[in-house]
C-alpha cells in the first residue's frame, strides 16, 4: 500500500493561483499606461541657446585677418590671449549651467515599490519549496528510484525559477545605473538633445520590463503550482510502498 500523503497544498496557496494577484496587473492603472510618453519624468535641466551665426562668422573671419598679419595668435601678445580667454568664457556651449536636484521617475518608482515585493517573495518561497524538497529526498539504495528523479525534476525546475526571478533584481539594478548614466550625460553635454530622449528611453523600456515582470511571475506562481500539485505523492513519498523489513 502507498502511503498516504500528509502534507496538502494551503487554500491561501490555491486562491493565489486561482485569482493570481490578477487584482495587481488587471485593475492597476499604473500597469495599463497607453500612451508612454505620460510616463516621462520632467528633466530640470537648461537648454543653451545656440550662438548666433552672423556674430561666429563675423569673429571667425576677423580671426583670421589678424592671424595672418601677426602670424597667429602666439604672436598677438598677451591683450589678444585675454580677449580670446573671455570670449570662451561667455561661450554658452563653455559655460555649464548648474542643475539642481534631479529625481527619479516617479510613475517608475511607484511601479517598483508594487513589483519589487512580489519578486521578493517569490524568490523565498523557491528557497522554501527547495529546501522541503531536499528534506524528502530519501537515501540512495537499490529499489524504485522513480519518485526520487521526480523529485529531482521538480527541484530543477524551482531552481530555473529562482534563477529567473534573481535575474529580475539584477534588471532593476541595471535600470537605476543605466538611466543614472543617461541622466549624468544629459546634465552635462545639454545642447545634445539625444541624450535626453535617451533618459525618456529608458523609463519606457523600464516600464514594458516591469510589466513582463509581473506576467513572469503570474505564469511561475501557475507553472510551481501545477507542477508540485500533480506530484505531490511522489514528492512526498518518492519511494510508494513500503517494504516489509526482512529482520
């Protein structure tokens, strides 16, 4: 006779699937945005306005007339160094405004501070199931070993789980320094507009990750279930019957 299985999936565990935080992805406003670009952080950061052109050719050809009767600016004395030194000075693409506080995304921290959680949790619960599992796999010796390669299965599949989901804080991670990054160029190199749109860029990426994250999750939380649920028996009791002891 097998024996009987004593340990039996909670109804907490079984509403989770059922329903599947459906609540969080489904009737979340912040999770179903359209139009990407509300999700864009002002950047408090000053245009330059471009140097006028007549003035840049008027100076650029006075430039070269004195040049070429002096032989250059080394030999323009040290009343033309000034001169030149100043000018750079009041150059608006030289002179680097101060920026002030530059904060985060907001709409991007808000989804973080819903999605990172559940991550949490669903990376301790695959610790959990795989030490449960670890504690029932029995001692190698000669018989059906049929229930222990089960087990052995399922443990590999918590483990790619658990893997996936570590995967998902090191994309949050990369996501604080990229845009960093973005944010450090934008404030720095503020007449080239591409790294402005790079930061915009990388809050809608941003987004579109944290909502496959939470589909990801759905589907681990569904695919765990299913799998440990369907062989619960053999996870519990790889070995089926019990032998008699001959002694």
């Amino acid at each position: 006779m097998a024996k009987a299985c004593g340990v039996r999936l909670s109804e907490e565990a079984r509403k989770q699937v059922d329903v599947f935080r459906q609540n969080l992805f489904q009737e979340e406003d912040s999770l179903n945005v359209a139009d990407l670009t509300s999700l864009r952080a002002p950047l408090d950061i000053p245009i330059p306005d471009p140097p006028p052109k007549d003035d840049e050719m008027e100076t650029d050809k006075q430039e070269k007339k004195e040049g070429n009767g002096r032989g250059g600016w080394l030999g323009k004395g040290k009343g033309h160094i000034d001169y030149l030194m100043r000018k750079d000075l009041n150059s608006p693409f030289l002179t680097v405004p101060k920026c002030g506080f530059l904060p985060g995304n907001a709409k991007v921290l808000a989804l973080l501070a819903l999605i990172k959680p559940e991550v949490w949790t669903l990376k301790e619960k695959c610790i959990l199931v795989i030490a449960w599992i670890q504690h029932l796999i029995p001692k190698i010796e000669d018989g059906n070993d049929f229930g222990v390669a089960i087990q052995e299965k399922v443990l590999e599949r918590v483990n790619a789980v658990k893997t996936k989901v570590e995967a998902f804080q090191t994309t949050i991670s990369v996501y604080f320094s990229e845009r960093g990054d973005a944010v450090a160029k934008a404030s720095k190199e503020t007449h080239v507009m591409d790294y402005r749109a790079l930061v915009h860029e990388r809050d809608e990426a941003a987004y579109g990750n944290l909502r496959a994250m939470v589909l990801d999750l759905r589907a681990f939380y569904a695919e765990l279930y299913h799998i440990i649920s369907s062989n619960l028996e053999k996870i519990v009791n790889p070995k089926g019957e019990e032998k008699p002891s001959m002694y």
